[in-house]
C-alpha cells in the first residue's frame, strides 16, 4: 500500500509484495524461487504474461533423482538434497515486468520489507504450524536455525522474528537487481550450499549467471462471453482453459450450488482435463504441446462426451489431440505449497501474480536469510525419459500456477484470480470461475464454494464443506469426496461487479483484502471506483 500510495504501479507494488511474503510467509514463497505472472495495462488492454520458471542445470539429466541402482529416490530425500534446487527465476520475471510496466525506481521498492526484517515481523498462526511441521523440512538444520528464538526455542505464534540476513539480502537486490543472486557473492553462497551433500547439485555459476525471464502472449479463450487469459506453458493454464470449455458445453450453468449433477459435471470434467494435462504438459522448448489441439472445439466436444449422469469407474485415459505427441505416462508429484495475490493501482493497471519455492520451506536449505526451492522435484523422474515433464538440461519442469486475468465482453478489465495449491490449484480456480462466470457470484461467495479435487480416480476435497444432502447426492452418483487433501486453497482475487472493483482473499489461509484508501477510486472504467 505504501508503494501505491506513492505513485507506484501495479507491478511496481507486486515486487514489494514479493520482497515481504518472502520474509513473512516462507514457508510458500521467496525471491530464490519462481512464479508466473500476468500484467493488464488498462491504456490500451494489452495483457503480458511473464514466465520466470526455474529450469535445471545444464548438467543434469534424466538421472538427477535416481539412485547409483538407477532407481527412484524416496521422495523426502531428492527433496532436501541439493539437486533439488532449480535456477531461480522470480527476480529475473520481476525485473523484465517492471522494465516494462514499473514506475517508481527498482532500488526503493525493497525497503519496507529490508525495514521489517530487521525490526521484526509477529509469527502468525499458520506460520507456526510450518514450524511444527511433520514434513522433511521442518526439520532440516537450517529451517531449525531460521526459526529458533533468542530462548534457543522454536518461534511460537505471536514472538517477533527477525532476519537481519535476509535484510542485508534485500539491500544487495535494491543495489544490483536481478543479478544479484545471479553473479557475486549471494550466487556463490548458493551454489556452495546446494553443492554441500547430500546430493550435490550440478549446477554452476554459468547456469545462474545466464537465467533469462520470459516474456510471453497470454494464452486466452472466450468463456461464457468472458475472455479469460493464462500463461502459457509451461504453466497448466491450457488445462485450466480446457477445463471452463468443458464445462461450458453442459447444462451445468443452469444448475444450483446445491445440486449434486452440477458437481459430478465438474468432477468428472477435471478428471478429463486432468488426464490430458498431465499426459501433454511440459516445457514447450522440449516438447510439443498440443495447446491448440487440446482447446479445439471439436476435441473438447469429444472429451466431454465421457462426462456421464453418474461418475466413471477408474481414471479417464488421455486424449489425442490434434499434434499430440508420443509421450510415456507421468508419474509428477507436486505438493501443496506456493503463494498467490492479485494487486490493481488506481489508474486501472492490474498484476495476478502465482509464486513458490514449491513444497514447504522449500529444500531446507536457507541462503541470505532465503529459503531456496526444491522446484526440480515437480519434473516427473521415473527412469526412461519419455513422458512430456521429464527431467532434461535446462528445461522448466511443469507448473499447476495459473495466474488468471479475465476481460468482460466488451474488452475491459472484468477481474484476476488466482491460488496456491499444488496440482490442485486448476481445480481450485476452475471452481472459483465456475461459481463467478457460469453461476454468477460475487467472487467472494465463488472462493467459499467447497473446494473438490477430482484427479485420476480420486475425489478429494473439503468434505465437510458439502451439506449433508449434497454429500448423499454426490455418493448416490458414485462420487465420495475424501477429506485429508485438496483444502488447502489460497485463493486471491478482485472482480468489477455492479460498477465497483470487489476484491476477495480465501478465508482457509491467513491474509485479507487491503482497500486502497488513500487512492481516490479512479475509474476503472468510465463509471467506475474501488471497494473493498
């Protein structure tokens, strides 16, 4: 809010935002990680998308996570090794964006973050649960240093923490930009500490010496009169995509929030969504991704013809999509971590922003007062090579963000979304865009809808959440949600509804909307100002 209230653009307050979630929620995010973004210009409507995705070393290969047998490391160890961070690519995304689009000096835009690690921020409560976690991370020396108090105690809710590394840290970025985690002294720490074992990292100094952001035409289809905008890959967007097209060929619009056929459709359709996403997405400069295939009317006809009256027995096969490749299956596993927020300044200009480290605390391994990720460990790493996420020399392993943007029928800015949430955030979105776009709802009311998880052969999701009728419709029709998994949402948002610019943030994490007030309510559009 400061740097809007100075003059600041959007992205211009996203890069503050990013510099603080790195110090007060690291659990999720930081400045050693990657993200997705998408930038609206209100002047003239044109949508950036800018894709800072970790890639591997130029080193590595297909044989990154497999043991000296050739078999398949147990997962919490590839996780804490070394070999798990990829080349981070946030900064480098942020950077691009804000020569672009930024309007206040790169070199102040890290100060109230630099101020606040070194005075202290108060440990909240879902902090403290990270620190408690069972999770292989939580208990890796450096998380246990990172979070140990002045007693010599875990940091408890409420305490004060202080990072004066991460400080320091910060004051280097403001200085050198992105090339301070790429050159000089914070790029040797890192390579030192992710070449420490176990499993030493192949990556060298060239690897984050030459990390280049991308920046991309959004990827965009018309919904329900809405055009709707997502990175390209590979973000999995073109699922989220292929998700809404399925959805909007059925009568689902005319269905109730209450009504168990209206949450079989979109189960079944995130199954068939699932299934052809998980087959056919990965970095496009590796393989071919049939994008243009997969949302061809005519195939998405097809794909929809599976979704029945009642739920299918096992998982959907992939599709063929028109320019479909020969891949072998995908065996990826992507935990729930990551970060999302959306910011709009007053002259219209909007951010929707997805970031992570990937799984919690990322590696364990901590830099400059900076979690470094474990992003290398979302490539799908059984032996063979084959399937279209495997891990290869400098490639991007598949991402669940998709950052949203949506325009309303005439072109204008209508709203963003976005989640954390793993493999499960497309579901979460297309949930949310389901309640918003098809059902009509204040997106505070679409984020609240019970979130429902449906992947392979499972039904995961907040099952408490249902009512009790809902529940016995949904089993009447072969869909038993599972609890335990597909809650952990984050959803954060804003919509132009009625004339007025709403935002929304998930009530399932911690975080609310932060209004403006300060900024007089410029229009949005000819009529319209901002509310809370």
């Amino acid at each position: 809010m400061d740097v809007l209230e100075a003059g600041g653009s959007a992205i211009d307050a996203a890069i503050a935002v990013q510099a603080m979630l790195g110090l007060v929620e690291p659990q999720s995010s930081g400045l050693a990680g990657g993200a997705f973004l998408l930038h609206y210009r209100a002047a003239d409507g044109r949508i950036d998308a800018y894709l800072g995705r970790e890639r591997a070393p130029s080193a590595a290969d297909a044989s990154l996570f497999l043991d000296a047998a050739g078999n398949p490391l147990p997962r919490s160890e590839a996780m804490l090794s070394g070999r798990a961070t990829g080349v981070p690519g946030v900064l480098p995304a942020l950077e691009a964006a804000h020569a672009d689009h930024g309007r206040l000096p790169w070199s102040g835009l890290f100060s109230s973050a630099a101020d606040t690690a070194m005075s202290g921020f108060v440990v909240t409560p879902r902090l403290e649960q990270h620190i408690d976690g069972q999770f292989p991370q939580a208990s890796a020396p450096d998380v246990i240093m990172l979070f140990t108090g002045p007693d010599g105690k875990p940091l408890r809710s409420g305490e004060l923490m202080r990072n004066p590394a991460y400080a320091d840290t910060l004051r280097e970025i403001a200085a050198r930009g992105a090339a301070a985690l790429q050159t000089g002294p914070l790029a040797d720490a890192i390579l030192e500490r992710i070449n420490a074992p176990p499993g030493p990292s192949p990556m060298q100094a060239a690897d984050l010496a030459g990390y280049r952001a991308e920046r991309a035409e959004p990827l965009c289809r018309t919904v329900r009169a809405h055009l709707v905008c997502v990175p390209p890959p590979p973000s999995s967007g073109v699922g989220l995509l292929q998700l809404l097209l399925l959805l909007e060929g059925t009568d689902i619009a005319d269905r109730s929030t209450e009504d168990p056929l209206a949450w079989l459709t979109f189960a079944e359709a995130s199954r068939v969504m699932y299934a052809d996403r998980d087959h056919y997405v990965g970095d496009p400069d590796f393989v071919q991704v049939p994008i243009e295939g997969m949302l061809e009317a005519t195939y998405v006809d097809q794909r929809r013809r599976l979704i029945g009256d009642r739920a299918a027995t096992g998982a959907f096969a992939p599709g063929k999509p028109a320019g479909a490749p020969e891949n072998a299956g995908d065996s990826t596993v992507e935990p729930a971590g990551t970060s999302h927020f959306v910011v709009v300044d007053g002259e219209g200009n909007a951010v929707s922003m997805t970031t992570t480290i990937e799984s919690y605390f990322g590696s364990g391994r901590v830099v400059g007062g900076m979690l470094l990720n474990n992003q290398l460990t979302d490539f799908s790493w059984q032996p063979g090579g084959a399937a279209a996420n495997a891990v290869a020399p400098r490639k991007r392993p598949r991402s669940s963000m998709s950052p949203v943007i949506v325009l309303g029928p005439q072109g204008d800015f209508a709203g963003a979304i976005g989640s954390p949430g793993g493999n499960a955030i497309p579901a979460y979105i297309g949930k949310t865009l389901l309640g918003w776009l098809f059902w009509d709802l204040p997106l505070d009311q679409a984020i609240t809808l019970p979130n429902l998880v449906a992947r392979g052969a499972r039904f995961n999701g907040e099952a408490d959440a249902f009512t009790p009728a809902l529940r016995l419709g949904l089993e009447e029709l072969g869909v038993q949600v599972q609890p335990g998994s597909g809650e952990d949402s984050g959803l954060h948002g804003v919509q132009l509804r009625d004339g007025y610019l709403y935002g929304a943030a998930d009530p399932r994490r911690e975080g609310s909307v932060a209004p403006a007030t300060a900024i007089p309510a410029r229009s949005i559009e000819s009529d319209a100002g901002i509310r809370p």
